[in-house]
C-alpha cells in the first residue's frame, strides 16, 4: 500500500498465537520500523498478517480517489471515498448504510484532512437539490472555506438579520448555536418521519422516489427531502462542562441529547452525523454515543486505552500517523491511508461552486 506493506505468514503446528503476538516489538527492531501490527488472525485466511511501515511513503492525492473508476462509477446514495487500502484501491463507504461516523485521533494526526476528504467526495457526487450540510466548528477555522456555499449546500437557521449575518454565521461556531441548530434538526427529522407516515413510506428514498412520480402533491404539504449531514469538529470541545457554571452543563447536555437523538432516528429520514474528537475519553464518547455510532475511524492515538475506547481494539496506537488509519464498521478492521486535500484544494473547489448559479435563498432548517 502507499503506507504499510503486509506480510501474510502461517504459524507451524503448534505456535501459539499469542506468542507471536508479543513480538511487535522485537519485529519492529529487526526491522527498524517505526511501528509494526499483528493481525492474528485476518479475518477468512487462516494466516497471521503483520502490517510494515514502508521506508518511503506515498501521498494519496485526493485527484487520484476523485478520477478513479470506483467513485466515477459508484452507485452509493451518499458516497465517501476515504483513500487507499494496503492493496492500493480506493476504498469507499456509503453514509447512508454507515449511518453515523465517529472521527477520533490525537492532535496532527490528520484528522481535520479526512473530514475535509469526505466532504469533498460528497461535494463531489451530489447536486445541492439533494444534500445539504451542517457544519459545527468550536475550533472556528476548519470549515471557514465552506461559507461561501450558503446559496448551494449548506443548511442554516433562519435567524439572521442581513444576507451577511447570514453568511458569517454559516458555519456555526458557539456551543449556543450548535444547540439551536442541533435542536432544529431535530425538529426537522420530527416533521420528516410526520410527512412518511402521511405518504406511508419508510425512508427518505422512498418518499423522494414518490415525490417524483407525482404520487405527492405539494399542495398536501409534501416537498422533496434533501439528505442533511451535520459534520461536528471538536465534539469534546462542545461538551466540556467539568468545572464550569450550571448553565453550560445545561447546554452541554443538551448538545450531546439532541446527538444522539438524531443519531437514534435520523437515518431513515436522510439525517446523518460525523462526529470527530482528538480527546476519546470515556466521559466524552459515552456508551451511548458509541451504541449510536456503530462504524468508527481512529487516526493515531498515543495510548492503548484511547484505541480502546474508540475501536473497542487496539491497534490504533500502533499506527503511524499523517493519514495513517484504521476504519471500523462492527466486523473487521480496514487500514487506509487517507487521502490528501490542501486548504488551497479546498478553496479552489469552494470558488469553483460558488461562482455557479445557486438558489435565491439558502436551505433553511426549523
């Protein structure tokens, strides 16, 4: 792969894996890498794989995912491409199946990069008739270049007084907002499972597909449903309440219930939410959160016990950083390199948008 190289071995009769599960590290001196993984066993083979850092490391460009014949030609209703595999294809997942992704590794790691990868492979493969995004950014840099998408793709509340109100609160950056728009959407998933039940439908396709064929009139109330993805950068940032006043405790529980509200209910009424945090502690990913976010990504964490938290395994202490990571859907582990999108990439492509014709107003939630 771009990253890591596998080697497959099949244990004598008799070897025990557990022995050679502790050699990591006298395999890692031999070898003179940076970090060396035992998968013991992978998965259908019957064979130990132990997973080497390359010497020299390739970047995987976000250009190479995007003209791929994979994402060209993909089917998927919400498609993210990540990157690569150790056997160099593109790996892909599709949002709508995940349903909810939970984003977590330490500070630099390339976290922030990956969050824009997959926003930028939805961007990608969706008219902004059928997405809309949510952006949520205590940090108040990452998302700043997605602003100028107001008219497109993005999903705001329809509080502002100006045109530039509005678009300097696009994306949202207080602990306050991100309430107010977490619970508008969770008023906006309310009206959607309302307007299913009238049209006897299940999910948002479905509907959608009724709309189309005229089965739904808009003069009953019915309207085509865009998916929404809210995207939450720094979620521990939003809910740290230790030590503070009675009121941000208040908020911060309200944050974190309107989360797993619509990580609960949201998927079939098209309403999707990736969470990242750099600090997977216990008291910010709760059980209830990882219930609700059954499909994880751990960049590099420096402790076993935080690869615990967020994979239920280890292994995500051993990878090496930049890129380096471990995807996570409930059965096995898949190890990508992440693609690479510069901030000047994502500029461009914002630019590219916005200079198009959009809509007169922008996409307002409850």
């Amino acid at each position: 792969g771009p990253t890591i190289t596998l080697y497959e071995i099949t244990p004598a009769e008799g070897i025990r894996i557990t022995k050679i599960r502790g050699l990591e590290a006298d395999i890692a001196l031999r070898l003179s890498a940076l970090g060396v993984r035992i998968i013991a066993p992978i998965p259908g083979k019957g064979t130990i794989g132990i997973e080497v850092p390359n010497k020299k490391r390739h970047n995987v460009s976000m250009e190479s995912i995007l003209n791929s014949k994979k994402f060209q030609e993909t089917k998927y209703d919400l498609p993210i491409a990540l990157g690569k595999t150790i056997t160099n294809e593109v790996f892909m997942a599709d949002l709508t199946k995940i349903p909810h992704l939970l984003v977590a590794g330490a500070t630099g790691q390339g976290k922030s990069v990956g969050l824009n990868v997959l926003i930028t492979s939805l961007l990608y493969s969706k008219h902004p008739s059928e997405l809309k995004l949510v952006f949520v950014d205590p940090k108040m840099v990452e998302f700043s270049a997605y602003a100028k998408l107001l008219h497109h793709y993005l999903a705001v509340l329809p509080t502002a007084a100006s045109e530039s109100e509005e678009m300097s609160n696009a994306i949202v950056k207080k602990a306050a907002d991100a309430d107010a728009i977490l619970k508008s959407l969770c008023i906006e998933m309310d009206a959607r499972y309302e307007l299913m039940s009238k049209a006897e439908v299940s999910k948002i396709t479905l509907y959608n597909d009724k709309y189309r064929d005229r089965h739904l009139l808009p003069t009953e109330g019915h309207h085509f449903l865009p998916y929404i993805v809210t995207v939450i950068d720094e979620y521990a940032d939003l809910v740290m309440s230790s030590g503070a006043g009675g009121e941000d405790k208040k908020l911060a529980n309200s944050i974190s219930k309107s989360i797993i509200r619509l990580a609960q209910k949201g998927r079939a009424a098209g309403i999707h939410i990736v969470l990242a945090t750099q600090r997977p502690t216990v008291d910010i990913i709760t059980g209830l959160i990882k219930a609700n976010f059954p499909t994880r990504i751990a960049f590099r964490v420096f402790s076993r016990t935080d690869s615990q938290t967020i994979l239920d395994k280890t292994g995500a202490e051993t990878l090496i950083g930049r890129g380096d990571m471990i995807y996570y859907a409930g059965a096995e582990l898949v190890r990508v390199q992440c693609a690479l999108i510069e901030s000047g990439e994502i500029s461009a492509i914002t630019r590219e948008i916005a200079s198009q014709t959009g809509y007169k107003k922008s996409y307002n939630v409850p």
